[in-house]
C-alpha cells in the first residue's frame, strides 16, 4: 500500500513537473511570438501626415514643429516617417481634432485652445490664466495626475494626445493707447484667446478670436484697438510693432503653455512597442527643445522690439489684482458648468499649493 502511494505521489509531481514545462514553453513561445510580433511591427514602415495648426514660417512655432517631425523619422530609423503640412492643407485647423479622432489625418502638431469649445476640461492640461510656472507645470502634467485626466479625455475619442512642446510666457498684449487703470480696457476690441477672454469681458473689452494672419490687418483698419498673440520671439515677426506701440507685460493669462501631439488611436496602435516609446522620447526632446529655445531667444527679441519704438510697460499691480480676481470668478463659474473642468482644475491648485511649500524654501526670490 506504501508502495503504491509512493509511486502514486511520484508519478503526481512528476505530472505537476511535466505540467510546469509545458507552461513555461508555452510561455516561452509566447514571448518568442511576441518578440517576432514586435520586431515585425518594428519592420513595418509607417507613414503619418501631420496637420499642424501652426505655419512652418511662424517664428519658434513651425521650426519645433518641423524638427519634431524630422526627430520621429531619424530615431524610428525610417519606421515612422512623418511628414509636415501647413494649417488648412489637410483640414482646417478648427476642425483637425474631429479629422484625427476619425482616422482623417494620422496625427496633427495642435493646440487645446481649438478645442476648449468642445472640452472645457482640456485647458487645464494646455494653459490657464495665472497658471504656474514651467516647473511647475511640468510637475503637475508628468506626476500630479494632469497626464492621465488628459490621456483619459482623448483616449474616449480614438485619440493618442501628448504634451510635446513648451512655451515661455507670453506678452500681455499690444496696444495702441497706454493702460494705466482698469478703466483703460472699457470698450477696447481685442483678439485675445482662450478664457483670457472670459476674464477681460468683465472689463468692458469685447474679446474677439481670430487667426493670426487675421490679426495685422485688423489692427491696420482699426477694427481691433489690441492683440495677444504669443512671446517676444513670435510678436516680433508678426509685425505688430507698426502699429501698436504699447507692449505689456507679463502674460497674465499663459505664464506657461503646452502645445500638443494628436494621434489617431488605430494608427497609434499598430505601432510596435518599441515604436511608441521612440516616439515618445522624441516627444520630451521636443519638449525641452522648444522651452530652451524660447528662453534663448525672447530676451533678443524684447530688446529688438525696444529698438523699433515701441515702448515696453509692466502692468501696475492693481490691474494685474483685478485680472486676478476676475480670473478666479470665471474659474468658478467653469466650475459651476463643467465637472471635468472643476475636477481637473482643483487638482492643478491642489498640486500648487503643496508645490509652494517647496519652492518657496527652495528657490531664491
């Protein structure tokens, strides 16, 4: 009988060892499988057309843009070529957040402020009036929750979205008449984007949006009186300098700025893996790129904008507390229409103020 249950219990785990072999060659041709699927993903050449909402010729804009396409097809090694084509040429700018979702354009160089009529909530993750700092910001998106509110947002509509480019902060504005009060901005018509236009209608300003190439002549005819339109590098190729010869600053209303990668989810998933994390640190070059490149060159520019006559002020600190507060109102009211909004706009200030605990005893002032 010992005997017997001996070699019962033998030949048991001799069925268990059998039972682990098999499991682990099955395992193992899996990830032979899965490599194989990888390297044939890998091999498998992929050819995107990228709408851009912003023209190759803007200044800082369409040469980070450009590069970050060049970028892709050079560490891809060819894999993932993409290709570079100006606002409208594919699909209007407005319209290129449905044309990815859709499988219309492959992917696209974007920016949030298209698509803050369709999705309140996807300001937060692109630029808010009196926002934080680059630093900051950069803490809040990457490890503060801010990625994944974005990435779930856009994921619900077929879309693979990152931040791939930062902004120093804008220029306040142009101006042809000098502000010295609040009261300075009653019936001002001025091109200004985003909810900064929430904030400076309670002034009296009619807030009006348009393309940049719409802003010059605007100004020109008189039927704008001022313009927001980007940093000191960007402003001074537009040209805005002729015309308006008040400059302020700081940019109250985009202290930091992301710009965004679209893809379209399909086309994001027939990627390899290797593919995709490629692609990703192309995007954090670019994101370091573009914010080096414009604090490298904004400071040339404001002095080059001085030379031309214009004369640069800084908005006195009682406008600057009303914009504030004027901001602070309009956020409660977008909180009041928009839950995603108020979700992800409480976890930015919730993320800042445990933030200042730090930088307040860290950074020199």
């Amino acid at each position: 009988m010992e005997d017997r249950c001996t070699i019962a219990k033998a030949g048991s785990r001799a069925g268990r060892g059998r039972g682990w072999l098999a499991a682990a060659l099955v395992a193992g041709a899996a990830m032979v499988g899965g490599f194989a699927g990888d390297a044939a993903a890998q091999d498998r050449k992929h050819r995107w057309k990228m709408a851009s909402v912003f023209p190759s010729g803007l200044a800082h804009f369409g040469p980070v843009g450009m590069r970050f396409a060049e970028q892709v097809t050079a560490i891809t090694g060819g894999s993932v070529n993409i290709r570079f084509y100006e606002p409208g040429a594919l699909v209007p700018p407005a319209q290129t957040f449905d044309a990815v979702s859709k499988g219309g354009v492959d992917a696209a160089y974007h920016s949030a402020g298209f698509t803050i009529g369709k999705f309140p909530m996807v300001a937060v993750f692109s630029t808010v009036p009196f926002g934080p700092s680059a630093g900051a910001y950069l803490a809040w998106y990457r490890f503060g929750g801010g990625r994944e509110m974005h990435d779930a947002l856009y994921a619900a509509h077929n879309v693979k979205g990152m931040n791939c480019w930062m902004l120093s902060p804008e220029a306040g504005g142009w101006f042809r008449k000098e502000i010295k009060t609040v009261e300075d901005l009653k019936g001002l018509k001025m091109r200004i984007a985003g909810y900064a236009g929430n904030v400076v209608q309670k002034f009296g300003v009619s807030a009006q949006m348009m393309a940049g190439g719409d802003i010059y002549p605007a100004l020109e005819r008189g039927t704008l009186d001022a313009t927001e339109f980007s940093m000191p590098v960007v402003d001074l190729g537009a040209g805005f300098h002729q015309i308006a010869k008040h400059y302020y600053l700081p940019g109250w209303h985009q202290q930091a700025t992301f710009h965004e990668l679209l893809v379209n989810m399909d086309k994001w998933k027939a990627l390899s893996d290797t593919q995709r994390i490629q692609i990703e640190a192309a995007c954090d070059a670019s994101l370091l790129h573009s914010y080096a490149d414009a604090e490298a060159t904004n400071f040339k520019a404001l002095a080059e904008i001085k030379k031309k006559g214009v004369q640069v002020h800084t908005f006195s600190p009682e406008i600057l507390d009303a914009l504030r507060k004027a901001w602070e109102e309009t956020a409660a009211e977008l909180s009041a229409q928009s839950a995603d909004f108020k979700k992800a706009y409480e976890s930015l200030n919730e993320f800042r103020r445990n933030y200042d605990t730090w930088a307040s005893a860290a950074y020199l002032r």
